[in-house]
C-alpha cells in the first residue's frame, strides 16, 4: 500500500501479527491499481462488461458506493483519470509500477451505473469510469484486519495503515487509544494527543503527497466537482469516524470544504475531528476537547 504498516494488539494469540500482515498484504494485491493483476486494475480494463473479483473487492466497491452517498460527492472513487492526468499515475515506491487506463475513460461520474453482483461476485462498471482505491482501501484494509485479529482471539487490535488507524477492543492504556496528531507539517511535532474508544481515525492532506510535473507542485486532493486539483485553503484534516474507511472519506470530504465550512460539515455529520487552515489557525469541533489529552499549540 507504499506506505508504513504497524499493528498492536492485546492479548492476541501467537502467530496473530503475521497473519494481520499477511492479510495486509494480500489486499494491497488485490486492490493497488499500479498492479496490473489487482482485481481493480483488472474492473478498471474490463469497462463496460463483468470482471469476477474476490469477497473483499465487492466489499470495498460497495463500501465506496456507500461513501459516495455519505459524502454527498464529496468522496469519488472515479478521479482517477484526473489523479494520472495530474502526473499520478506512477507508483512513489515502485517507478516500475504504473496505472493502466483505457483510453476512453473520462472525468469522475456515472457511479449509479455500476453493478455490483454479491452473489456472482462481479463488478461491473459503465464504459468511461474507472476506480482509484485511494485512501479509502487503507482504511477499509485496517477495518477489516481489525476485525478478523478479534475473530482469531486478540481482546483488541488497531491497524495503522500510512497513519490512518482502525481500532477495536481492549486498549493497552486506561484512556483509552491513544493517537498522536501532527502539525500539518510533521516537522514541527505533535499536535495534540486524543483517546479514542474505538472506530477509526484518519488524516488527509495536501501537504504530505506532493509531486513536481511540467515545472508545476501538485497534491493528491482532486475536487470531483471539477476534475481539477482542488484548490481547498486547509492544509490538512483529522477526522474521528466510526470505522477507518468513513474517517478516511469524510476527511477529504471536509477538506475540500475549506475552512469555512470545515467544522460544521464534521458536526452536520456527527463526527469529531479537528482542520488546520493555511494560516496555521486549528478549528475544532466541540466535542475534541474532552478527547483531546494535551491542549492543541
């Protein structure tokens, strides 16, 4: 998932981190669109007709769906003609690792006409449209593998996945899970610290995936309501949701919102979480404060 993987658990059975790993692992497999062999490479060539996929990809179509609908838009997994567009097509781990696309797919759009069959276990998505699995694949992988580390035994677990985490169960502090927040830029230390019973948290950003093409410094963050690279005044988001894929999606989601309508877009949707705007200023929702076991700098 080219980037840094840890897992905690509490007393969990021998063998139970491996296995976590593994289980990671064979995600990324299924699910990187810079592996020409994942399942959503294989949907995203196969435009317009069936492609058999695994239980975990039509999980991960339909929770993408289920995101789109939550997120009003805000969240689109079919940007990924404008991430490749805008000089992301190439792995930042693996320079050999690229994204396919057909050479008809267009601008984000047309998720209502994708099918997705649970029983025959086949995604189907209209002639134009292709997947990114993006950000929300790290938190639904977490989600996931949190999950079944409680099914094999472990009191609880949590699963970072690039710094976005999912948590169940016992933790191994009185408070609570303790996450560390950081400055928008990570050079300048901890924000502040929360605890968290459990569910999931995540951070998205415009500063932490950058890249240069054509002389010109682009970030990750594509607004679907243009196609283009947004042009948000925040920095970054941190966003406490009840699972990690919906943390991770209602991150972008606010963060495309900016800074005016930041907070009340994360209370509207009854969430906790904080923003950091281009200014440095740190908005907050209410409720963080009794989360939040440091006061924010």
């Amino acid at each position: 998932m080219a980037c840094e993987l840890h897992v905690m658990t509490v007393d969990a059975p021998e063998g139970a981190v491996p296995t976590a790993i593994a289980d990671l692992e064979r995600l990324e497999r299924l699910w990187s669109r810079f592996l020409p062999d994942s399942d959503v490479s294989r949907v995203n060539l196969s435009a317009g007709f069936p492609t058999a996929v695994s239980t975990e990809t039509v999980t991960l179509v339909q929770t993408m769906l289920e995101a789109y609908r939550l997120t009003e838009g805000r969240y689109d997994p079919t940007i990924l003609r404008a991430l490749v567009a805008h000089g992301y097509g190439t792995s930042r781990v693996d320079a050999t690792r690229q994204t396919s696309l057909l050479p008809e797919v267009a601008q984000p759009g047309m998720l209502a006409d994708m099918v997705v069959d649970p029983l025959g276990e086949t995604v189907t998505l209209p002639a134009g449209l292709a997947l990114d699995p993006g950000g929300i694949g790290k938190g639904l992988a977490a989600d996931l593998v949190v999950a079944a580390l409680l099914e094999r035994g472990a009191a609880g677990a949590m699963v970072s996945i690039g710094g976005d985490l999912a948590m169940a169960g016992e933790s191994p502090q009185q408070e609570g899970w303790v996450v560390e927040v950081e400055h928008a830029d990570p050079a300048d230390g901890v924000l502040c610290r929360l605890a968290v019973s459990g569910g999931g948290v995540a951070t998205s950003s415009t500063v932490s995936r950058r890249w240069v093409a054509d002389g010109v410094v682009y970030h990750h963050l594509i607004d679907p309501r243009t196609g283009g690279q947004s042009d948000t005044d925040l920095l970054a988001v941190t966003v406490i949701g009840r699972s990690g894929w919906s943390a991770e999606v209602h991150a972008t989601a606010c963060l495309l919102s900016g800074s005016s309508d930041a907070v009340a877009y994360l209370e509207v949707h009854g969430l906790s979480g904080l923003a950091i705007a281009g200014t440095g200023q740190v908005l907050m929702t209410h409720d963080l404060v009794g989360l939040n076991l440091e006061g924010s700098s």
